[in-house]
C-alpha cells in the first residue's frame, strides 16, 4: 500500500462517447519522443506496429536540452565503482545499489552505441574527450558539440527511429488521459487539432513524457515539461514516489525579463568559479568540494549567499579560463550570452539556480514496468532508484537510454504474445462537468500564480507552514478548475499540473526531514528513519 493516497477529482479530463471517437489499433504506443521514448522504440520488435506520440515537434524535448553531457567510465584511470560509489553518495541514502551498479556497468556500451547511431562526440587525441561534474571523482562526462550534447544525441536517435519502417510518429498530438479496463492499461485518448480525439488501443504502453520543471517559476525547462505522464499515469491508478524529489540546478542565467537559461555544470567542471556581487569566491564557506559539490549544496549556498548579500543573484566567472577553451567547450552558451550584450571571455554571467529535473515519479522496477500492467516508463517520469534524493549530474541520459531500452524490450515481448483483437473495451466517460467552457479563467495567470507558489514554498527551502499554505492554495485553484472541461491543450495542461502539484506538497510535507534536493527548515537534519521512498496512490486505485 502506499504511505500516502490522494483522490483526483475527475478520472478523465474529457467526456467521450466511444461510438463518436476514431478507434486506432497497435501493438505498442510510446508517450513521448526524447532520449527515453526513442531508444524504447528502437528496442521493440519490427513484427509490431509502434505508434509514437509527442505533443509538440519530435526533437522538441527536455533530452535535446541537455548540456553538459553522458556519464560512463571510458577513462583507463576510473573505474566503475567509482562512478556507482560517486552516484550513491550523491543520492543521500535513497539509492537502490542494484540498479546503480546495473546502469553504471551499462553506461560505456550505451556510449558507444551512441556513436554507432552517428551522435559525434567531442574527442581529444582520437578518443571521446571526458571533462569532470559535480558530484563526479573523475573525468567521465562525455560531451558534444561542446555544450550542446543532447542536441547532438537527439539527432543521432531521431534520424534512426525515422528510418525505422515499423514505428510512426504523430506530432502535436496531446495524451489526454491513459485508457485502462479491468485494471490494465489499454492505450490513450489522444488529441491533435486536425483530428481532435482519437482513441488509441495498445496491447502495451510505454510512458516517456519527461519532467515538471514548469510548475515552478524558475525553471530550466522548456514549456512542454508540465507533468502531464506523471497525471496521466496517476489518475489511471499507477503508483509515484519521492515526489517530493526536485532537483534544482545551481546556475541558470539570469537577465530580469528574459527567460531563463540553463548554464552547464561543465561550466564549473571546467574552472569556472562562483562569485558574490562582492566578488567573493564564496563556495569554501560552505564545502570543501567548492564549486564541484552536488547540485543540491550548490544551489542553498547561492541561495544562502544571495541573502546575505541581499542580490537577486550570484556570478559565474570564467574570465580566468584561457578564451580558446571558451571559444572550444561552450560555444552555445556564448553566443547566448552574447545575444544579452555579455562576453564570456570579460564578464561575469549572472545566474540563480532553477527548477531543473523531477527525481520523482512513476514506481518502475530494473525492466520499467510501473505499478500498473500494461504500463511501462522510462526517464524523468519515473521513479527508477538511480538518482536517490539527488541525482549526479550527467547521470538522466543514461537512465534515459537504459529504461528506453528495458521498456521497450519488456513491452515488445509482452505484446508479441498477445493475439490481435481490433475491438475496443467498454470505457465510460465521467458524468457531465458543471461549466463545459473556460469561463472567465485566466489560463496564464493561474499558471504564473500556480509557479509563484511552488517556487516561494515548495521551493528549495521548505516547512510545515509554506506547505500548507501552499496545500490550501493549490486545492482552492483546482476546485474551480477542475469543474471546468477544457478543449485545449493549455486547459488539460493546466489540471495536470494542478493535481501533481498537490502531489508533491502532500510528499513534502510527509517527509520531515532533511535530504538531497529536499530541504525542510523544520526539520534540517536528516533522519535514519526515512531511509526510504514516499509512495502516492489513489487509495482503491482508479478504473
């Protein structure tokens, strides 16, 4: 049973009439088009027809974001136990060792294979060049286009999965909700705006829908990251944990007005320094690791230095690195911080951390298969046991690959074994909703508000009565919300981030104490006692 349950207000977002709505059939229907959701299609079986969902464009995803690059020992000098003994002490006590060391041991063959789909690594001297993060005791990030790796290793995959004859992609194509009968996951209602709903019929699900960043104000992620596979998934009845698990990134480029920017963690493996407005090289006063200390350290020390000083930010200083190597590893972050009148090479880059992965998600077990049959996850939806309460950096790739793989693996056997039946379940829609329009909502400004909220007392600091506040906050918004039904994406999205909001306050408030990216200011040490997950469920599951 989970330690927690919560009811969602609606099973499903929509009403539909089964006798009005397109019915497709396949054999297995991947939510999602980054890392994770490709390299799961490229597992599954060419017998079977894969259909592949995305709700914007397929290379818009939080895995073509990423910066600073893949983490695998290739250096004769590291050893794999270094990186599983670097990746557990990251996670604060909430890592499953066995599924460390699996991915880990993984990880230099996953790079390869990388190279073997076309993704151009940066090298030095004829091998992968290697370069040191945070939380790392090597060398072991491998790294492209300098600092643009997902970019790269995105392409490399999308080329692959669209020479792929069995799979299809829709694009603009928004999940509503997971369909499910006699407590099995059968496919998804799905929407696009030339079709509108369909239904689609799958003998195996995989959920790969990426993160949440964007229930916070500051935030690394793009718009797309509004947790609709953890909503969706949660409403059909499959189990989360570590909700409360936000990682937040130290440095993310902060201009007033602008949006905001992720700066690479590489940008400090390389040399860079932290700095107050003062000029001060404040990182020593709070670890002896100085800039390459674990995300979560870095993030309250700026926090705390920004307090102290009394400045909406800290600074990243790279002025005492030779201009090449800046020209060489961050050729994307200069010509952005140009576009803000600001050269790398003379001055110092702004920054304050920001929303940046969700450790928290689907339960799923070394094969992805979540808590729900015919529900299988992979990547920063899920809740794997990789990243604990604080995940090293460069490791999210790499579980992305590694769950992509196992999940596909898993549901293409399981669909192989299942006979093809072209005939659609009963499903029933929920009863009429109040209001059918969205009224007089303000879509944008409940979103800002909502984000506001989460940064101010869900944030990186946290106690009882920022969370209850919060709690009380958010339940008010989704009680007139939800009685609206939405025909748009904005809408849908909305709710979705409404109730995994709700989720990750009730997480946070259960856990008292102190640990990785979760920090109570009532409970500021870490308890022995909560060595453990934080599990969430629909308490009589949902049908």
């Amino acid at each position: 049973m989970p330690d927690l349950s919560y009811t969602p207000r609606q099973r499903y977002l929509v009403r539909f009439d089964p006798k009005r709505i397109p019915h497709m059939f396949v054999d297995v229907l991947v939510i999602g088009t980054g890392i994770a959701g490709v390299r799961a299609a490229l597992e599954i079986d060419p017998r079977l027809r894969v259909v592949m969902v995305t709700k914007d464009v397929v290379s818009a995803s939080n895995s073509s974001w990423a910066q600073g690059g893949i983490a695998g020992v290739l250096d004769p000098s590291d050893e794999l136990s270094n990186h599983v003994e670097d990746t557990i002490k990251a996670g604060a006590g909430l890592c499953d060792p066995e599924v460390v060391r699996e991915i880990v041991e993984e990880a230099p063959e996953r790079i390869r294979e990388l190279v073997s789909f076309g993704a151009q690594f940066d090298r030095k001297d004829g091998s992968i060049a290697l370069t040191t993060e945070g939380g790392h005791s090597h060398p072991r990030v491998a790294h492209a286009l300098g600092d643009a790796t997902g970019k790269e290793v995105m392409r490399a995959l999308i080329d692959t999965v669209r020479g792929a004859g069995w799979t299809e992609i829709w694009e603009k194509t928004f999940s509503i909700d997971l369909l499910t009968h006699e407590g099995s996951c059968r496919g998804a209602l799905v929407w696009n705006p030339h079709h509108g709903k369909t239904f689609v019929w799958a003998k195996q699900t995989i959920l790969a829908t990426g993160g949440a960043g964007r229930l916070y104000r500051e935030t690394t992620n793009p718009d797309i990251a509004t947790a609709d596979g953890h909503a969706i998934a949660y409403r059909a009845g499959a189990e989360l944990r570590d909700m409360e698990m936000m990682q937040f990134h130290p440095t993310v480029l902060y201009i007033a007005g602008s949006s905001r920017h992720l700066i690479t963690e590489a940008a400090r493996g390389e040399g860079g320094y932290l700095v107050d407005v003062n000029g001060d090289r404040f990182m020593g006063n709070y670890d002896e690791r100085m800039e390459l200390a674990p995300r979560d350290v870095v993030s309250r020390a700026i926090t705390d230095q920004m307090e102290l000083t009394r400045h909406p930010c800290v600074y990243l200083d790279l002025t005492h690195l030779p201009k090449e190597k800046i020209n060489e590893r961050f050729p994307n972050i200069l010509e952005m911080c140009r576009e803000f009148g600001l050269d790398l090479t003379h001055d110092r880059i702004p920054v304050r951390p920001g929303a940046h992965y969700m450790i928290g998600g689907l339960t799923v077990d070394l094969t992805g298969a979540t808590t729900l049959p015919g529900l299988w996850a992979a990547g920063e939806a899920t809740s794997s046991g990789l990243h604990g309460a604080n995940r090293l950096a460069s490791n999210s790739l790499l579980e992305g690959l590694y769950y992509g793989i196992h999940a596909g693996r898993g549901a293409s056997e399981a669909a192989l074994k299942i006979p093809d039946s072209f005939s659609a379940p009963p499903v029933s829609s929920p009863g009429p909703k109040v209001i059918e329009e969205q009224d007089l909502l303000n879509l944008t400004d409940l979103r800002n508000s909502l984000g506001s909220i989460m940064w101010r007392n869900v944030g990186i600091r946290r106690d009882e009565e920022g969370l209850k506040a919060a709690a009380e906050q958010v339940e008010f918004w989704d009680r007139y919300v939800s009685l609206r039904e939405f025909q748009t994406v904005e809408g849908w999205e909305l709710q979705n981030m409404l109730l995994v909001g709700r989720l990750m306050i009730e997480s946070a408030r259960a856990r008292t104490e102190s640990r990785g990216v979760h920090f109570r200011s009532d409970f500021p040490e870490t308890d022995s006692s909560w060595e453990r997950h934080v599990t969430i469920g629909e308490p009589s599951g949902a049908e």
